[in-house]
C-alpha cells in the first residue's frame, strides 16, 4: 500500500492510502473509501469507473487535468515530496525581506550559495538532513542572499532561520 498526499482545487492536501492491481485501485482516507476500475489508461489520459460512473480524465502537462470537460487542479505528492516541501517557509516583517525558515529540526549538510548571490525561484539554497533523509530548501523566490545564518554540521530547530533574502515586489534588489 502506497501513501500519497494530494490536494484538489488549492485545498489543503489529504493523505490517501492507495492499493492497486493492474485495473483496480483502492483509495482510503479518515472519510472515505473508495473503489476505482481502471477502464483505459495512456499518457495523455485514463478512463475509470467509480461509483457506477464513468468519468474521462485528461493529463495538462503539470497544469492540472480535465475530468469530464471541467479543469482541475490536481497535486499528488509523495510523503517524502510533502516533507521536503514542508521544510521551509518565508517570514518577514518588511514586505521586502525574508527569513527562510526550516519547520523541523534537521542538520545543516551544505550551503549552495553565499552571501550577496542573486537566486531564482526553485534555486537549490541549503541541504539539510531532517529524519535521516537529505532535502534541498529551495528559494521560494527571487531575490538576492542577504546573510547566512547557519554553518555546514550545525543543528538547527524547527523554525530556525537558514538565510535572509532581499526582496522587492518580485523584482532582485
């Protein structure tokens, strides 16, 4: 049985236990469990049975999917993906700057950048190991690395500050 965590529409992901054969899938929740029958399936769509009805989904090239003609937002994450995404977020008291914040206790392994580097979205920022496992903070926007707050080996704490990263209404300052 695999565990993924998936969110439709923007709401706040759930996690379903999801068992599958070559046309079956089990889907179960806290709420609910549901039986699906794999119909068809290629990379552009699948076909599936569940409830009695027949539903056509269309894949969108990581932009979603179509189910029967209405767009929706589809995100499926893996448990590991969901906790590399939920290591890091941004504060800040000015609209302008950020602190980029871990949200588990980890070990700092490496620092991809430095002080006074220009990063874009999705830049790798720092390594840190948080339950026995490396993930990469990435930046969460573009701007430039005003300091550093942490060294390669040390611990750090859930919320711990990582780096300072300067930011003006979207723009590199």
């Amino acid at each position: 049985m695999k565990k993924l965590h998936v969110s439709v529409q923007g709401e706040e992901a759930r996690e379903w236990l999801v068992e599958q054969d070559d046309s079956h899938l089990q889907l179960q929740n806290d709420e609910h469990t549901l039986q699906v029958d794999i119909l068809g399936s290629n990379e552009r769509g699948t076909v599936f049975l569940l409830n009695g009805k027949k539903y056509h989904v269309a894949y969108r090239n990581n932009a979603g999917c179509r189910v029967d003609h209405h767009h929706l937002e589809v995100i499926v994450k893996t448990p590991s993906e969901q906790l590399r995404d939920s290591l890091v977020h941004l504060s800040g008291d000015t609209p302008d700057a950020h602190d980029i914040k871990v949200s588990m206790p980890g070990l700092v392994i490496k620092l991809l950048v430095g002080t006074g580097d220009r990063i874009e979205t999705g830049d790798g920022l720092v390594i840190v190991e948080a339950m026995k496992m490396e993930n990469v903070i990435k930046a969460p926007q573009a701007g430039i690395v005003k300091e550093i707050y942490v060294t390669p080996g040390q611990a750090i704490e859930k919320g711990a500050p990582l780096l300072h990263l300067g930011i003006t209404d979207g723009e590199i300052v």
